[in-house]
C-alpha cells in the first residue's frame, strides 16, 4: 500500500519569501536539536513510528478505516448483484402429485347431441413432471440504468473512503505533533527543574555563608516546587494525548508508543506556499458531490426508462409422468417444449412512475444547491485557515525572538546576582519569562503546523493511495 500525503504543486513565491524560509529552517535546527534522532528508519524498533509510520499504522488498524473497505466490498458486491441480471437464468422445478378424487368434465354426447351431456373422469390418479427453464433478458431498464451507473457507484466508494482516510491523516497528524511537542516541553521543563535546584542550592549555600537572608532560598524553594507540579502535570496530560494518538492509530493500549522525529523534517513541515490558488475540484468532498449529481441523474433517467416496456426471451422443456399405478409411474414419459419471448408492458400504475420522476428531478435540483453551498463552504474554511496559518507563523517568530531575548535576560540577571547586583527575586522572573517563552514558541509551533494542515485540507492537497 502506498501512502501519498500533503503533496506540494511548486512554490510560486517570489525570492524574498524563499530567503526568510531558508532563515527559518536554520534557526528551527538550531532552536530544537533535542528532537533529531539518530536512528535509521529501517532500523528501529515497531514501536518506534514516524509520522508516516503512525500514518500507515492507522491505515491498517484503524477499525474506522476497516469499516469504509468493507463499506467499498459491499458496494463491489451490490454492483455484481445489479449486473447479475444481464446474465441468462436458470432453473428446474420437480412435482409428485396424486389425485384423492380425479377432476370431471362434462362432455355433451357427441353420438346424439341432444340427448344429456355426460360426465367424464379425465387425467390419471398418479402423475410427475420435471420442467426445465432458461430465460434471458434482453431490455429491463433497471439492469439497463445498473450497467450505466456501475464506474459512478465504485467512483463513489473510492471517495468516500478517501474522505474517511484524509480526515484521518489530519487527525493522526495534529495528535503526532500535539504529543510530540507535549513531550519537549517536559524536556523544557526538566531542564527548569534543573536550573531551579542550582539556584537552590546557591541561595542556601549564600544563606548559610551569611552573605543574604533566608528569603532567597525560600524563594528559590516556592519556585522549585511550582515547577515539580508543572512537571506532574505536564507528565499526565502526555498520557492522554498518547492515548488519543493511540485511538486513533488503533494502536493497543497496552503497547508503548514511542515518536520518531527530527528537526529538519519539522521544519519542512511548517512551511506552505501561500500563493496556491483555491480549486473547488480539487476538494473530495466537492468530487463526492458531483458524482453524486451524476448517480441522481441517472435515477432520473430510470424513472423515464420506466415507461418502456421490458423484454425477454424464455424456453421450457417437461418431462411429465402418467400412470394410474404408482409403481409403473416413470415407465413413459410425455415429453413437451416451448421457446417464444415475453414482452411486458406496464400500462398504468396510479401515476406512480410519473410521481417519482418528478420527485428524482427535485432531488437533482436539490443537489445542484448543495454544490453552491459547498463551495462557499470551501471558500470559507480556505480564509479561515490561511489567516490563522498567517498569524500563527507571526506568532512562532515572536516567540522565537522572546526566546533569545529571554535567555539573554537571564544570563545577565545571573551574573548581576551572583555579583550581588541585582536581588533573587529579578533571577526567579528572567528563569520564569524563559520557561514561558520556550513553552509559548512550542504552542506557537503547534498552532503554526495545526493550521498549516487545515489550509492544505482546504486546498486539497493531502490525497491518499491505498
């Protein structure tokens, strides 16, 4: 199975946009090293997936995917019962009967017809048949309209497992990125932790040596503490997003689930040429509509088909059995045959067929307003997407300035307390503005790859191969 998504169709943009992405991606590699790993992707372990990785996992496991196959096995199957019709058809049918009391006809004595009409026993009490039929049809407008709309019927079945499989491409993804991110700001946070303890244990050894009151290391103690809380917290909500992730995979929940990632590939994923033109057709969801228009028109011509008369042709063979005794029943056979054509047509039917015409032509209309509707739906979710993928990426290189600035505060607040400059509690808020500041960057960065996923739905570019 080959997975195909969010395909590029050529950056349009002009240079300057081009110079600013290579700036980006190099301060991307330089901002998150703790994501790249070193590990071959043919190497690592199951449990050990990519995004593509997760991707292809919930293609195969995900019992919504496995629902919408078996969606387009069935309709495989319906159009093999609708052609079914086309083919010749066969059967047989055997009788045994015996007569309790035989029939009388009444026969007018043919010696002298006006004498009484008499009353004669007819057939014999035991008697058999085998009968042996093929008809074939040769016009029915039911299996006529089923052949015409077979490729919009299996159309339709691709498409709508395409819709279930690109939401859940986006679906997977935001979760993988969502996890991924959580995870790095515990990192972040550790390395807080970190900071936070040495800043501790210098404020209590300053402490002891008398050089500054208890305030200090009371301070630094409230703020260690604060930090092992957002620790635990961070620590339980990464269980739910690798739990959400997970249903989505269909992946077990017993199994542990590790995410493999490096910076370079997270980069490239931020980045979306903005000049891509809007193409309603380019969109599933508006593909799935007009071959639902095309199936809808179909039934129209189905109802007017309905008029026609239908034609067949059939040929009997019987075998029949006579015989007053049971025993010396299937002695002789009476052996007879027919082949002719059968010719219906319905002549009048309360004006059903009329009604329902004109009730398919409505439906048709209807759908005809849908495709209007959908496009500006389309348009809508288009705007609204690029704007929030536009001031998200404002945002993430806010953030990304906040945290140089932040780090540089913080390195000299340091030095100017430790030289007795400045006092704990200006150490305590730099260390607090860049804790802030990294894990805004990392919001800003799943903000900037959420919304950068709605704009490619938009446009439609993420397409799968299954």
């Amino acid at each position: 199975m080959k997975i195909l998504f969010y395909p590029t169709r050529g950056f349009r943009s002009e240079l300057i946009f081009l110079i600013w992405r290579v700036t980006f991606i190099a301060a991307m590699v330089a901002l998150v090293p703790s994501l790249a790993t070193a590990q071959d992707s043919d190497t690592v372990s199951p449990d050990v997936l990519s995004l593509e990785g997760c991707i292809r996992y919930a293609f195969n496991n995900q019992p919504a995917v496995k629902q919408v196959k078996l969606d387009e096995n069935i309709t495989r199957q319906d159009i093999r019962i609708a052609l079914s019709g086309w083919l010749p058809q066969f059967s047989s049918e055997a009788t045994l009967g015996h007569y309790i009391k035989q029939p009388v006809i009444i026969f007018p004595d043919l010696t002298n017809p006006s004498w009484p009409k008499r009353q004669i026993t007819t057939g014999v009490v035991n008697n058999s048949g085998i009968q042996l039929t093929a008809s074939q049809l040769i016009f029915d407008n039911e299996v006529y309209i089923a052949g015409k709309t077979v490729k919009y019927y299996r159309l339709q079945s691709r498409q709508n497992t395409e819709v279930t499989l690109i939401g859940l491409v986006v679906s997977v993804s935001k979760a993988f990125y969502d996890a991924l991110l959580s995870q790095q700001q515990l990192n972040i946070i550790n390395e807080d932790i970190a900071r936070l303890t040495k800043s501790l244990a210098d404020a209590y050894a300053q402490y002891q040596s008398g050089i500054v009151d208890e305030i200090d290391y009371k301070q630094a103690t409230i703020s260690l503490n604060n930090a092992k809380a957002q620790k635990v917290a961070a620590e339980e909500a990464i269980k739910a997003k690798y739990a959400y992730l997970k249903e989505l995979m269909g992946y077990p929940v017993e199994k542990t689930l590790v995410l493999n990632y490096d910076s370079l590939s997270l980069a490239k994923d931020m980045l979306l040429d903005t000049l891509q033109e809007l193409r309603y057709d380019h969109r599933i969801e508006y593909q799935l509509l007009k071959t639902n228009l095309q199936l809808q028109k179909s039934n129209i011509d189905y109802y007017k088909l309905s008029f026609l008369p239908s034609l067949s042709g059939y040929a009997n063979y019987n075998l029949v059995y006579q015989n007053d005794k049971f025993n010396e029943l299937y002695n002789e056979s009476f052996p007879n045959s027919s082949i002719g054509l059968t010719l219906t047509f319905p002549i009048f039917e309360g004006t059903q067929r009329m009604q329902s015409l004109k009730k398919a032509r409505l439906q048709y209309n209807r759908l005809t307003l849908d495709t209007l509707n959908l496009e500006s739906q389309i348009n809508t979710e288009y705007i609204q997407a690029m704007s929030a993928y536009k001031s998200n990426m404002i945002a993430y290189e806010v953030t990304l300035q906040n945290i140089t600035i932040a780090r540089e505060v913080n390195d000299l607040v340091k030095y100017q307390y430790e030289q007795g400059i400045t006092p704990y509690l200006e150490v305590i808020v730099s260390q607090t503005d860049l804790r802030t500041a990294e894990i805004n960057n990392l919001n800003a960065l799943l903000q900037v790859l959420s919304s950068k996923l709605d704009v490619e739905q938009a446009l439609g570019n993420i397409s799968v191969n299954y």
